[in-house]
C-alpha cells in the first residue's frame, strides 16, 4: 500500500472498510490489521500484532473500489478517581493509531463557566 510520507510505523493498528464493494483478497471488512513499515512511502499489512513485528504480511490480491479505508483505532483513556471524588490521574489503556508515544492529556477548567460561591443554594460546603 502506498502512501507517500506516511510516517506509521510498524504494530499500528487500522481497521479496514471496504466501503460497500468487493474487498481486496485477504482482506475482511470491518476487521482489525497491523501495519508493516515499508519504507517512508509503503506499508503492508498483518493480520495480528505478533505477525507485523515478525514481518509476515498480507498478500493483498484482486482489485478494490476507491472507497475503501483504513481507519485510525482511538485512543483511550481512564480517569482515576479518589473516594472522595477527585481525578487524581489518567491511563492511557490504547495509545491509538499512530500515536509515536502515548499521549498526554490535559483536562482544564471551563474558561467560560462561573460559580456564585456566596449563593449558599449553589455551594454547599458539605456537599461540594
């Protein structure tokens, strides 16, 4: 598969569509490869991640349609909360697609939101 200065590297993860047509031969829909680094312009595909570090691949035959596409797995993440309710960190259990380490997240306050701390119906220090 060619796709110039791709910057993927092996073990990333995509999920094959095949857009509605014929899929390529050794290829499902809807299911999970792994990319094989090629070179800066090429890649192959495994059909696990133990497969892409070996470097046994996918011998892609037939023709597709233009509408098929390998989409980017997303990344996830899991907040850990205290008991008494507070985030005190994140886990980025699936660093995504293509991701070069795993990311970092950031979580900010809403810059547009205000609270009335002198509204004793809105504060309750017992609660809050």
């Amino acid at each position: 598969i060619t796709i110039t200065s791709h910057n993927i590297r092996t073990g990333t993860e995509f999920k094959y569509q095949d857009g509605g047509g014929t899929a390529l031969a050794g290829l499902t829909d809807n299911t999970s490869y792994f990319a094989v680094r090629v070179d800066a312009d090429t890649i192959k595909l495994a059909s696990s991640l133990s497969n892409a570090n070996a470097g046994t691949t996918i011998d892609l035959t037939g023709t597709g349609n233009n509408a098929q596409t390998l989409e980017g797995i997303q990344a996830t993440a899991t907040a850990t909360v205290s008991s008494a309710g507070k985030v005190t960190g994140y886990t980025v259990t699936n660093v995504g697609s293509d991701y070069q380490s795993a990311p970092s997240i950031t979580v900010a306050a809403p810059g547009t939101e205000t609270l009335d701390l002198t509204d004793s119906s809105v504060f309750i220090v017992a609660d809050d």
